[in-house]
C-alpha cells in the first residue's frame, strides 16, 4: 500500500454568504505571478488523545469559518472587459483533500524527501475552464502513528508566500480561540507619496523589462532531475558566516552569500559566479499593514559574472548592496508605475492575455522569506510546528535557494538560526551537501541526499 492514500476530497465552503455581484481586481504585482504557484506543508505531533479522523472533521469546521474573512480566497478567477484577470467573490470554496499516511510523523520526516512530501500538498493545474477551478487546495493528512500534517497550495497570482502563512495562521488561531488575529485586508497597492524624491534604481525595472519583453520566455527544463535539501542553521552557525542580526550582512545576505559562491562552484564557474535573482517582500517598505492580502514578493537581478573576489564576504556584501537599493519606497512605486504602464498599453492587445514569461528564473533564485513566521501557527494548545516546508514552483532555470525561519528551540537562545531550502538538479544537490565550505559550517541537513551523503 502506499505510504500517503487519500480518503475524500471536498470542498470547503465559507460560514458566510458572500455580497452578490461583487469582484475583486488585482495589482500589477498580482498578474506578473501568475505562472507560478506555492506549496507548503506544515508538521504537528498533535496528541494522540485523538481519534483518527477526529482532528481532520475539526479542522474542517473552522476551515468554513475562517473562510469567511477570505472572500478571494473562495472566489474564482474571470477575465475583466479589458482582459485582466479578476476575481468573482462568492462561496465555491476551497478543495479539501483528507489524507492518511503510514507510520509516525517523526518516523516520516526521518525519510522525507521532496518528491514525498509533495504528496502531502494536493495540488491541480488551471482547467481550461478557470472559472470551475479552486485557486487554493488544502490538505490534511493525518499519520496513523501519531502526528498531522496540513498542506496548502495556491497560485501565486493571488497570494504570495506571506499571504498563504497568513491564511494558515488565522486558520490556527480560530481552531484554537474562535478568533482571527490578524484578519486579512484587500486595497491597492499605495499611490505615490506627495514629495517622495529619490534617485531613481534604474536596474530593478531593467529586470523586469529584459524578463517580460523576452521574444522567447524561459521554460522549465524537462532535462533537469531536482532535488531539494534542507539546511538547518543554528545562531551560532548563522553567526560564523558572518551573519548580524541589526547590521550588515544581515542573516539572509550571510547565507545566500555562503550558498552563491557554494552553488556557483558545483556549477563548474571557474571565475566569477552565476547571475541571481533576489526575492525580497516589500510590505514594509510600501507601508502596508500586517494583514494586507496580495503580491509584495519584488525580484531583481545580481549579477556575479564580472566579480574578481568570489569570497563569501564579498558575495554577502554585493547582495546586501542590491537589497538596500531595493529597499526604498520610491523604487518600488517606480517598479509598481511602470509595470502599470506596461499593462495599460498592452490592455487592448490580445496577444498580451497570455501569462506573462516567469519573473524567477532562469537565473539562480534566492528567497528571503525569513520574516514569514509560520511557527506561530497553533491549532492545539502547545502544539506548534515542528518543521514547515515552501516550494515556489514551477522551477526554472540553474535553481532556487528558500532561506526560512527555523522553529523554536530551547536550546537555541540567539535569533540568527535559519532553515535554507535548496532545489537544485539533482548531481549539483548532492555535490553541494559534499562541500567542504558547507560542511564547515556544520549545518543539520534535514531533508534530500541526508541518508547517503550526511
């Protein structure tokens, strides 16, 4: 039998009735996500006081009422007069995939790998009718031994990885009190402040131009053979590449800094590095509250092939600089305007109703989703995560490195521990766990080439 078998598949509806006729637009950095989609699977040892099947018809029943704040979230997509993308809100709901799985939850992640815990992530492509299609799946697979695990999926074209931890959360938190901490709120994106002068950051809307105005758009590779691995960073670890927690480099530019030149070397670059491409979420520096639901995840290139010194310091320094050029509120309206630009004079043109060419890729990915917090997400008293997993899919190109938060540890009092998340071919996966800098750095590989190469 196999390890993960599914019991039903459902939908989910909201508790409440949604306003009739009405819809919800989307920003600029909605529609240039929508080639890609999330997936994220959360890990419990919740007690084993419960009966199988008890805890998934709970979670059910709050699933209904916490979708009555995610008016998008049931919604389904149509297209507007002007061919954009929009969404219908109504009460179709999500699907609701149960699931069961042999063994233990410990017992699981002591194998896993990505290919099996995708297993625990229900997911299906846009039918060709998109109306009929549901934006967002969950999955709930309880492990006979003991344990759960809950797995989200999404297109990115309507939320982005902060928005999807956020559903998680609120899900949590009306499990566990019958209250939304944080509710979720839909506006557009900010308009530009009176008086906000900056030097213009010409690079960031160069990125995208060169991407979208790509005669031939990137594809994925049915070449490559992935492999993902994660890598657990201590504060301690954190703090000998370098790592500071209030200064320069921060934890995500030590990181990437150490896995660009790492990954650079089992690509065969010989001089210089490969060219990268940082995701970096933008609420904060947009001014927007902590609950606003909609694309902020802002990419742009690094280039690494004229660099003479391939240090990790210096790798960590070029990228600390690029952030901090992007951290600037006039440059990312700058970015928001002129794709607005962009889609106004491409409205009209059918040849434009296509998706647009994927914004990550083909050039190495590197994620900070650092600040997401999904270990917060508590739906038995004193029950939290043990271990959370992201994927940004499909991927295209050299590869994509996810740098994460890592669950609470007693014995880890520093705030520098992270968890790094690498997908890579699967030859440059394994020789990247061999690597004498990685291994230097001692890192706890909790999932991929462990068994055979730890």
């Amino acid at each position: 039998m196999a390890e993960v078998y599914f019991l039903s598949k459902r939908t989910v509806a909201s508790t409440k009735v949604v306003q009739l006729g009405k819809f919800c637009s989307l920003s600029v950095l909605d529609r240039i996500m929508e080639p890609c989609n999330l997936r994220i699977v959360f890990y419990y040892r919740f007690p084993a006081k419960y009966e199988v099947g008890i805890v998934t018809k709970k979670l059910g029943d709050s699933l209904s009422e916490t979708l009555s704040n995610f008016e998008i979230v049931t919604g389904r997509l149509q297209r507007s007069r002007e061919g954009q993308w929009m969404i219908k809100c109504n009460d179709a709901g999500v699907r609701m995939a149960e699931a069961r799985a042999k063994g233990s939850v410990e017992e699981w992640l002591q194998t896993v790998d990505n290919e099996k815990e995708l297993k625990l992530i229900y997911w299906e492509d846009m039918f060709h009718k998109p109306y009929y299609w549901s934006t967002f799946y969950v999955q709930v697979t309880e492990f006979e031994g003991g344990g759960l695990a809950i797995g989200l999926s999404c297109t990115h074209l309507l939320a982005d990885a902060e928005c999807a931890t956020m559903l998680i959360k609120a899900w949590a938190d009306t499990t566990l009190t019958g209250n939304m901490l944080t509710p979720p709120l839909y506006h557009p994106l900010p308009p530009r402040r009176i008086g906000n002068n900056h030097k213009p950051y010409t690079e960031l809307i160069s990125h995208y131009k060169s991407t979208l105005e790509k005669i031939n758009p990137i594809s994925t590779s049915p070449t490559y053979n992935y492999a993902t691995v994660t890598l657990a960073f201590n504060d301690n670890m954190a703090q000998s590449t370098g790592a500071l927690d209030n200064s320069s480099p921060s934890p995500f530019a030590a990181l990437a800094g150490l896995f660009w030149v790492c990954i650079s070397k089992v690509k065969g670059k010989r001089e210089g590095l490969v060219n990268m491409t940082v995701c970096l979420d933008m609420r904060k520096e947009l001014g927007l509250d902590k609950g606003f639901f909609g694309n902020c995840m802002v990419f742009n290139k690094v280039c690494g092939e004229g660099l003479k010194e391939i240090g990790v310091v210096k790798a960590a320094s070029v990228i600390s600089d690029v952030v901090g050029k992007m951290s600037n509120e006039g440059n990312i309206l700058d970015l928001i305007e002129w794709l607005e630009s962009k889609s106004n004079k491409d409205g009209n043109d059918k040849s434009h109703r296509s998706p647009p060419p994927p914004i990550n890729g083909p050039d190495l990915v590197f994620a900070n989703w650092e600040k997401l917090d999904p270990y917060s997400a508590t739906f038995e008293e004193g029950v939290e995560p043990i271990r959370v997993s992201y994927y940004l899919e499909p991927l295209y190109g050299e590869g994509q490195v996810l740098i994460l938060a890592s669950p609470k540890d007693e014995d880890d009092e520093g705030c520098l521990s992270r968890v790094a998340m690498v997908t890579l071919p699967q030859d440059q996966a394994v020789k990247l766990c061999e690597d004498a800098l990685i291994r230097r750095f001692s890192p706890t590989i909790l999932m991929g080439v462990k068994k055979n190469y730890a």
